[in-house]
C-alpha cells in the first residue's frame, strides 16, 4: 500500500491537511469488465476509489463521505480517529460505506456526530435503518448522532467555522464544504454565483472534473477549469474522474497551479 504523499504550501506551519482516500466516481476505476487503457494501466495513480477525503483541521478529524471502500481506504490511509462526518450527498458512491464507522466507534469508545443536509439525512436514516432503530446489541452497528446543516450557515467545532457551500448536482442541490483557505466540492454540474462568492479566497481548492465529454450531472474537465478561473485560487486538484482519465497525460496539459488528485495524495495548507 502507498503512504500518503505530501505535498506542501511552503510554509512551516502546517494546521490544515487534506487526505484524498478515494478519487474515482461511482464505477471506481479500473472499471469492472473494461480493457480501457486506463482500466489496464500500470501506473497507480489510475487507480481510484470511490471519492472521498479525510480533513485534519488543529487536531479536528473531518471524514467527507463514507465512500463504498471505507474499510480498505482507512487502512491504506491508518485512519484511526474520526471526530465527525460531512456528507455531501446521499448518492450510493458517497454513503454506502457508512456501516464501516462502526469500528471507530469501538476504538473511541463514543457516539461520532454526522452532519449532512436535510434531505441526505432523510436518505441516509431510509438507507440505513437498522443503525437508527433501537437494538439489543449496539455494537453491530455505527453510533451515530445525525444533524442537519443549512446552506451558508457555519458549523463550529473547536474554534473554527466549516460552512457549508451549496452546489448544483443535476437537478439536486448538494453541499460542498470550505475549512477557511481550503475547500472541497464535488459531484457538482453548476455553481451558482452566491456560491463562487463562498469560495473565493480560497489557496486550495478540490473541485470535480468527470471527464472531457460533457455531462449533465457532472463537471467536464473545461467546466471545472472554468469554475476555477472564477473562484481564483493559488492552487486546485481536480477529482472524481472516470476512467476516461489518464493521469499523466491529462496533467501535462493541465494550465499551472491545476493538477489532477489522485489516491493518498495528502495536501497541507497554511491557515
């Protein structure tokens, strides 16, 4: 197994840092069944888990989504503590590994706070019910204490505020989330201007880029460029690809300050 590999700001003093656990959309890459050149490829950073990152914020341990391979990503990564969830959605790729929590849970010895909108929780209680229905025997499920987040509206924890940036998802608003000069959005399709005005002053920025063909739901390769030319910040990676993507010959192209993510990529960022 890879360890993460680091890539810095410059600075000396490190408080923030992004893990990439996964980078690949639903289908994971390489694909089931596919011959692609990516698909077959030998160079690892073709090789993507289900999107999702772990944020470290002054001792703060973030989980953005429980991805599909929440176990395997975990251990590749040696996470071993996780203070709270953020979802962004409640779209299969991103919640279906939720029941892997349940082991932080045994080795915290303690209920871990989630936090996603509304109507993700709504899903995610649907999906999952056995996990919020009362049992004999609680250690066969994740402990979990749900609650809904708005818009806009910051969520505190030990002296910072990480807000919530609602983005477009299709026909679906999901949320994005910024930890003062880093921020990571995902699945999304369309950024409303309210919402480019959260991102902007950003020095990090993790945003989606699908492939190069359109799609409705998702951002292309020239959509993400383009709402990283809006929010302007110093550096971006770019996330969950298909396996249309190849790693090294889409980043010799890549404009200066953009790079594609990949698997145990750790960024730190300056606060």
């Amino acid at each position: 197994m890879r360890p993460p590999q680091w890539e810095t700001s410059g600075s000396s003093r490190v408080s923030l840092r992004l893990t990439f656990l996964g980078t690949g959309t639903s289908h994971g890459v390489p694909v089931i069944g596919c011959d692609c050149p990516v698909c077959t490829s030998r160079d690892p950073h073709n090789n993507r888990m289900r999107a999702s990152v772990h944020v470290e914020w002054d001792g703060v341990s973030y989980l953005i989504d429980t991805a599909t391979e929440l176990r395997l990503q975990a251990i590749r990564a040696d996470l071993r503590h996780i203070d709270c969830i953020l979802f962004t959605h409640s779209h299969a790729d991103h919640i279906f590994g939720l029941d892997d929590v349940r082991r932080f849970n045994d080795i915290q010895q303690s209920v871990i706070p989630c936090y996603g909108a509304e109507q993700t929780l709504a899903t995610i209680r649907r999906q999952f019910s056995y996990i919020f229905e009362p049992t004999l025997y609680r250690g066969a499920k994740p402990r979990l204490l749900a609650t809904p987040v708005s818009p806009g509206v910051p969520l505190r924890q030990n002296g910072h505020a990480v807000l919530p940036v609602p983005v477009t998802h299709g026909n679906a608003t999901i949320l994005g989330y910024r930890f003062g000069p880093l921020a990571y959005v995902t699945d999304c399709s369309d950024l409303p201007d309210s919402s480019a005005e959260m991102l902007h002053g950003v020095d990090t920025l993790v945003i989606n880029a699908l492939r190069d063909r359109p799609h409705p739901t998702h951002f292309s390769i020239a959509e993400a460029l383009q709402a990283i030319e809006r929010i302007g910040p110093r550096r971006a990676y770019l996330t969950h690809m298909c396996h249309e993507v190849d790693h090294d010959s889409t980043n010799r192209r890549l404009p200066a300050g953009v790079e594609l993510a990949y698997d145990t990529l750790a960024l730190e960022v300056e606060t």
